[in-house]
C-alpha cells in the first residue's frame, strides 16, 4: 500500500469512528430527511418508503432499483445514471443511514 492509499485508509476509518456522534436526532433528523426527499425526487424518483428514525439503506436502494424499473438482481441499474444520481443523494445524507457505520 502506498503513502496517499494508507492516508485514503486512515481518513475512512476515522471517518466511520467519528459520523456516529453526528448522527441527528428529533427537529435536526427531520431536516435531514426531507433534504433526502427533495434530492431524490430531483432524479425523477417518486418519495422513498423508510422509516425516518430507523432508515434500512438496503431497503431504500432496492426500492430505487424498483422503481428505475430493475429487477433486484439485475445489475444493469449500476449503468443508469439515475441509479448514480439517486446514490449521490444516499451519500449526501449518510447521516440519515447509521447502518452503514456499525462494525461488521
């Protein structure tokens, strides 16, 4: 591993060490959400189905994938740029995901 990889590396782990105390909560969380919202409906998407206090990624990526009109298994969604618009969006507001940070 390189010196700029081992920084790329050491700047993740940090990253996934501390986003879990940024975390919103109440007033701050449902700003977060609807910031989501708006963002993917600018894709075209119609308003995703979660749970704002307990948001499943897995589960809001397969319902874009459903509703950009894929199958589930069809990896052909990875090639649509909405897919990677509506991923932009998920990345924007990983807050509103802390399932991404837990350890596996």
């Amino acid at each position: 591993m390189d010196y700029f990889e081992s920084c790329v590396s050491a700047a993740e782990r940090l990253s996934l060490e501390f986003a879990p105390s940024q975390i919103p909560e109440g007033e701050e969380r449902l700003a977060l959400a609807a910031s989501f919202d708006e963002c993917i409906e600018a894709t075209g998407l119609e308003p995703l189905n979660y749970d704002v206090n307990n948001a499943d990624e897995v589960a809001a990526l397969a319902e874009v994938t459903i509703q950009l009109g894929y199958r589930l298994d069809e990896t052909a969604v990875a090639d649509d740029p909405r897919f990677d618009a509506a991923l932009d969006c998920f990345q924007a507001h990983e807050l509103l995901f802390p399932g991404r940070f837990e350890s596996n």
